[in-house]
C-alpha cells in the first residue's frame, strides 16, 4: 500500500512539473548561454588539468561533462583513453560502451573501441566494431584503414585489400594507402599462388 502511494504521489508531481508553463522564450536563451558557459569553462579546466598533468582532476572532469552532455562523444574518446592509460582498463571499456549507448547514431566510439581492441590484439572484437564504424557514411579514411590492418592481421586479406581499396576512394593522394595496398595485394598473390601450387 505504501509505494502505491509513492507512485500517486510521484505521479501528481509529474503531473504539476508539465502543467507548469514553460519560462519565456528569452529566459530559455539565458539559460541556454549560461549552461553552454558552464560546459565551456568545465572544458578549459579539464584541458588545462591535462597540460598540468593532473589527469585525474581532468578525468574526474570529463565524467562531469559526459553527465553534462552525453552526446559529446570526445570526452568518452578522451575519458577512455586517459582511464586505460593509467591502468583502469575495465573501466575504460565501460566508459565507450556508455558512450556508444548514449551515441548509436554516429561512428566515432565504434571506432575508438575497435582501434582499442585492435591495439589489445583482439582482432575479431576490433573487426565487429570497425565495421560498425564503416557502416557509416560519414567515416573518414583513418576508421577504414584501421579496419584494413585489422583485416590483414586476421588473415582477410580481401577485406583488407576492400577497405584499403574504399581508403584510397577517400584520398586517392595518400601515399600511405598505395604502399599498404601494395603488400596485401602481393600477400593475396602469394596466398593465390600457394593454393593453387598446393592443388597440382
């Protein structure tokens, strides 16, 4: 009976905060200002902690500011970084997954994961969130060609050779995209070659 009366109570307080009228459209820019202030000056004190090398008083910051603002998904990146840097690696990953939950529509936690798993040598989880990434339209050149290295280190040297191939779509005048393209193409070659000289 008691938490029925709870959710009745819970209930009437919903009910009186949207029967409450709206504050007037100037005092909502106000307010707007003032909290874009706020995440500003929250934003200069996390960097300047960061040049300071008081990286924990910037990752305490930085889980102020993905409260504040979950969608800003570079403190994630940044957050998550800093945590497995230090050794709180577990919490790292819990991090980018907050982060990919709060931003499913945009690449770059996909991204920041894969990279990490990828640095860790866990290629299958590094692919499956690579290619998340990729799935976007939007991803630029750095996402697919960590995808390509993934690839090669897996031993898929066709989607390698795809994703260097969709790279070079991107930046036709990146150097690094050639040369990469080059040694899976030859890898593919001798792979090609030994197959068919393993059938004769």
């Amino acid at each position: 009976m008691r938490n029925l009366w709870i959710t009745v109570g819970l209930m009437g307080l919903l009910a009186s905060a949207l029967a409450q009228p709206q504050p007037p459209r100037e005092t909502q820019q106000k307010l707007e200002a003032i909290r874009d202030l706020i995440q500003y000056r929250l934003v200069q004190l996390s960097d300047y902690y960061w040049h300071e090398g008081q990286h924990y008083k910037t990752m305490a910051l930085l889980f102020v500011l993905i409260e504040y603002d979950p969608k800003d998904v570079e403190s994630y990146a940044v957050l998550g970084w800093l945590l497995d840097g230090y050794g709180h690696t577990a919490r790292a990953f819990q991090v980018y997954e907050r982060g990919i939950r709060a931003n499913p529509d945009q690449y770059d936690l996909y991204y920041e994961v894969g990279f990490w798993h990828s640095q860790k040598g866990n290629y299958p989880k590094a692919r499956a969130y690579l290619e998340k990434a990729v799935s976007f339209p939007d991803a630029p050149i750095i996402v697919w060609k960590a995808l390509a290295h993934t690839c090669e280190k897996m031993g898929d040297l066709k989607r390698s050779l795809e994703a260097w191939q969709k790279a070079k779509q991107l930046d036709p005048n990146d150097g690094a995209v050639d040369l990469n393209m080059a040694r899976v193409r030859r890898k593919l070659q001798e792979q090609r070659e030994k197959d068919s000289g393993g059938q004769g």
